[in-house]
C-alpha cells in the first residue's frame, strides 16, 4: 500500500551550517579588528593610527582589513559607532535596572558614565581623539552628537521627573541635566590625564546629586 506523505512530513532543506559557521567566524574577526581598532587609536589617536597598527593589535595577516572594510576610514567610523553603542546599552540597561524610583533612575544614568567598562583610560582616550576630530569630519560629528545628546536629553527627563517627584520647585532640571552631562565629560578628562581616579569622580558626582536634591542623596 502505498503511503501518502502528509505536509507535516514533508522534509525540511537542510541547513547549510557551512555558510553559518563561516558567517560567524567573518562576524567574529570583523569584531576583532573593530576592537584592535580601538586599542591602536587610544595609543595613537586618529591622524596616526595605521592599518599596520590595526592588524598587528589583532594579529591578523597585513591584508586582513580590506577583507571586512571598504577603507581605513570606514574602519575606524566603525570603531566610534563601537563605542558609542557600547555606553549606549551600559546606561539604557542602568536606567532600566533602576525601576519607576525617580532618584534611583538618575543616580543610575549618573553613574553608568563610570562604568568601568566605558571609564578607563583605554575608552576615555578613544572618546577624545573622534572629539577633537568632529570639525572636520561630519559623520564622526553625527554618530557623537546623537550620542552625546540622546544621554543628556535622558539625564534632563530624569532630573525633570525627580524635581516633579520630590517637589524642587525652584530647581531647574534642564539645566541640572546640562551640567551633569558637562561635568561627566570633564571628570572623564581628569581620569585620562591621572589628576582624578573613578572612585573620586564617583563620589564628586554623588555631593553633587545631593547640594541638587538634599531630600534624595
């Protein structure tokens, strides 16, 4: 007799896990150049930084960068979007991880700029070499403009909401959010240059929460 097969049945096309495990590892290098990228820059800055630095931080062969970039500049676009994306999740998963708590959710954006993934000497170098260079290059002014005013719009609404919240009328919580995203910056300098540790920038942060919400901090 003969059997009908029923579309349940019908087999599936097997997955070409060939074309997979080579997607990956192409993912996994191109990630790895992006990183050697960002190491050779915070030793050297933009103008300087070589495709030879490049690969040599990654160990790859000299022609490895052509394989997964159209050119040294799009690498190195590459590498701030890298880093801007990278403080992008760290301070979204803080404000998240803080709960509907107004002050909790501004302490927590406060100090998600010191993480200390993003706030070390490596990363903080980084930030300054694409900053001194986004006169003269737009697409490095547009990925830091949209990052650097995306978090100071969120450090504002949390201000906002927590002056709301606690009743500080006076207080002005556009301004309050400018200047705690201006200090950030500075702080961050004074870390690279070795005037100020994290720990001592965490804690001028923390007086400065509580001279701006003594009822919170």
């Amino acid at each position: 007799m003969t059997q009908h097969r029923t579309t349940d049945q019908v087999p599936r096309k097997p997955r070409n896990t060939l074309k997979v495990a080579r997607k990956a590892v192409r993912d996994i290098r191109r990630e790895q150049l992006i990183e050697a990228a960002i190491r050779a820059i915070s030793q050297h800055g933009i103008g300087e930084t070589t495709i030879a630095d490049v690969v040599k931080e990654a160990g790859m062969a000299n022609g490895a960068v052509n394989q997964y970039f159209a050119s040294k500049d799009m690498l190195l676009l590459e590498a701030l979007r890298a880093v801007t994306e990278e403080f992008r999740e760290i301070w979204h998963a803080a404000k998240a991880g803080a709960g509907s708590d107004p002050a909790a959710a501004l302490e927590a954006l406060v100090l998600a700029q010191f993480h200390p993934k993003v706030c070390r000497r490596e990363r903080i170098s980084v930030w300054v070499a694409y900053w001194s260079e986004v006169r003269f290059r737009p697409k490095y002014m547009e990925l830091c403009a949209d990052s650097d005013t995306e978090f100071a719009e969120a450090l504002t609404t949390a201000c906002r909401t927590l002056a709301k919240a606690g009743r500080y009328r006076e207080l002005n919580a556009e301004k309050a959010g400018l200047f705690l995203s201006a200090a950030s910056d500075g702080l961050w300098l004074n870390i690279m240059l070795g005037t100020l540790t994290r720990d001592q920038a965490l804690e001028l942060l923390r007086a400065h929460l509580k001279s701006v919400f003594p009822r919170h901090f």
